[in-house]
C-alpha cells in the first residue's frame, strides 16, 4: 500500500515538475525508482517512458487550449527529433557513450548560459526566424536527438532552448511545442520496451495514474507560470542534467 | 471562434476525453494491482496499447488539420512522422532481436 502510494506521488511530482516546465518528468521518475525504491534501472527506464507519453498528453493539451502550441514547428522538430532518437539508440552499441556524454554535457551547459541571456523576439522576427532557421533548427533537432538516443536523455530539454534561441519564440510556446514532442519521441522508445516486455505492469500504472493527474496540473500553472521563473527552472535543470553527464563521463573515463 | 481554432480544439476535445478515460483506467488499475487481482496486469497490458493508439490518433487529428488548412507539406510531414513512429518501433525491436 505505501509502496503503490509513493509510485502515485512520484507520478504526481513528475507530471507536475514536467508539465510545469515542458520536459517529459524522466529526470524524476528514474531516480526515485531506483534510489528510493530499488527498482532495477532496466526496469525504471521503462516505466518513466509510459509516464512521460501520458505526461505528455495531459499537459500538452492544457497549452494547446491557450494557444501556445506552434503546430507548424512542431511537426519538422518531432520528425527531425524522432529519426536522430532512432539513430542514436541504434548506434548505442558502436559510438563511445562516454564522449557523447562530455560533448552533451558541454552543449547543454553553453546552452544554460545562452537560455538566461536570451530574449522572446517580436512575433514578425519570429515569423521570419521560422521560415530563415527551419532547416538548421531541424538538424539541431537531429543532432539532439542523436545525442539523445545515445545517452538517454528525453528531448524537452534540448527542444525548449532549441526553439527559444533559435526562433526566439516565447518561453510558453517553446515549452508547450516540447511538451507536445515529448510525446511522440517517448511513444517511439515505449512501443519497443513494451513489444519487448521490458515494462513493469505492477509499478507502471501508479505511476502513470500520478502522472496523468500530474501532468494536468503541471500544464495548467505552466501556462500561467512567469516567464523569469521558468528561465531559472530550466537554468538549474540544464546544469544539473549537464552535471550528472559529466560526472558520469569521467567517472567511466577516469 | 475562427475555422482554424475550432479544428485545432478538436485535438483539445479528443485530449481532454482521453485524459478523464486514462484517469479512469488507470486508477482501476491500480486499485487491482493493489488488492493483487490479476486481472491488474492485463488492465495495465490493454491500457498501454491504447496510449500508444491514441498518440497515432492524435497524429492523424493533426494531419486532418493541415489537410483541412490546405498546408500540403506539414500534411504530409504529419504522416510521414506516423510512418517514423511506426517504423522506429519495428526497427529498433529488430536491433533488439538481433543484438
């Protein structure tokens, strides 16, 4: 009974930090599995993928309602996202997981410093960003999604400062468009643990009904949330996820 | 209430009803993974199936839009991501196989 409590807390945290932010909730969801509930990482991953679909689909639509989904970024970005994810899980087995690591750590970690220095453009910039930068924000997205695949780390976090410096497009849109992408990229990586079996079906569906709630609640403040605090949220998990590749990075390495 | 808005609220409607129905779903299932039914893990089973689906659906609710906006290039993006997802799937379980 605690246990299953504490699966439905962990959703509803992860549902709320993720919804809140745009991201998909895995930066939650897999240490508290692990650490706090000693669920063997190869079935956390799993598990966090289920939630991170539904995450998307509850906060998602709470952004589409205000108008901050920019549908005509959002397909390339996913295509471009989705296609980098499968060549990046493919080639796990090639390239060495301990470079990506380092070269994503430092990426992230400039794109910190680029996201609090950046600001939302006027809309006709942004019209023209849109049209001029496409094609190099789709390779971006590939790129990312490489990365990604590599290292298992979920899109938002490379999408959201992706289409904020890029397009300059603001904070709400960039996460609420990420937020809808997280979706589909997770929805990939899900359809293949769970054809496989890899998916938990006694720990899965408190932590999905968590983050269903979650999710929810997360999309509607993240829709009201004030851009300056959003920054800074997104400030900290960009050093902290850049920190955890490095750390691990040299830990292997050294 | 302009065209354009009307349609993109039919992907908000669909969202909103499949949200209150994974509510649902979910919390029977894990009320019955709770009292150790078994009947729990084919719930969860059924429940991740339709996730997947309704991402598809709501896909194809997206590509109906840009068909519906007369945006040829994003309609067929839309469907050629359905593709890629799809095909993702079947390839990396593949990979799995093989590896």
């Amino acid at each position: 009974m605690t246990a299953i409590l504490a699966y439905v807390g962990c959703g509803i945290l992860a549902g709320l930090f993720g919804g809140y932010l745009g991201l998909g909730g895995g930066i939650i969801i897999v240490p508290f599995l692990t650490l706090a509930m000693g669920v063997d990482i190869k079935q956390a991953v799993p598990v966090s993928m289920a939630a991170i679909v539904v995450n998307s689909l509850s906060a998602s639509s709470e952004y589409m309602k205000k108008g901050m989904v920019d549908v005509e970024v959002m397909v390339p970005l996913a295509l471009a996202m989705v296609l980098g994810m499968i060549l990046g899980s493919s080639a796990l087995y090639f390239v060495p997981q301990q470079y990506v690591r380092l070269l994503l750590s430092a990426v992230l970690l400039y794109t910190a410093v680029s996201l609090l220095r950046g600001q939302e453009k006027p809309k006709e910039h942004v019209e023209r960003n849109k049209r001029s930068r496409l094609l190099l924000c789709c390779l971006l997205a590939f790129l990312g999604g490489i990365m990604g695949g590599l290292v298992g780390v979920g899109g938002g976090i490379i999408l959201i400062p992706l289409m904020f410096l890029l397009f300059g497009l603001p904070l709400s849109t960039a996460r609420g468009t990420s937020s809808f992408i997280v979706g589909f990229s997770g929805a990939a990586s899900l359809g293949v643990y769970f054809l496989s079996g890899l998916v938990n079906l006694t720990v899965a569906p408190p932590v999905m009904l968590g983050t269903v709630i979650g999710g929810k609640l997360g999309g509607k403040l993240g829709a009201l949330a004030k851009p300056q605090l959003v920054k800074i949220l997104l400030f900290a998990v960009l050093i902290w996820v850049s920190y955890k590749l490095a750390s691990v990075a040299l830990r292997e390495l050294l | 209430m302009s065209g354009r808005q009307i349609r993109l609220m039919a992907l908000v409607a669909f969202d909103h009803w499949s949200w209150l129905f994974f509510i649902v779903w979910f919390a029977a299932a894990t009320v019955l993974t709770l009292i150790g039914s078994s009947v729990g893990g084919t719930v969860t089973y059924w429940g991740i199936v339709i996730v997947l689906v309704n991402n598809v659906m709501r896909l194809f609710l997206l590509a109906a839009y840009f068909k519906s906006e007369r945006k040829p290039p994003y309609f067929r993006l839309t469907l050629l991501l359905i593709f890629a997802l799809v095909a993702s799937i079947l390839f990396q379980l593949w990979i799995r196989k093989q590896s």
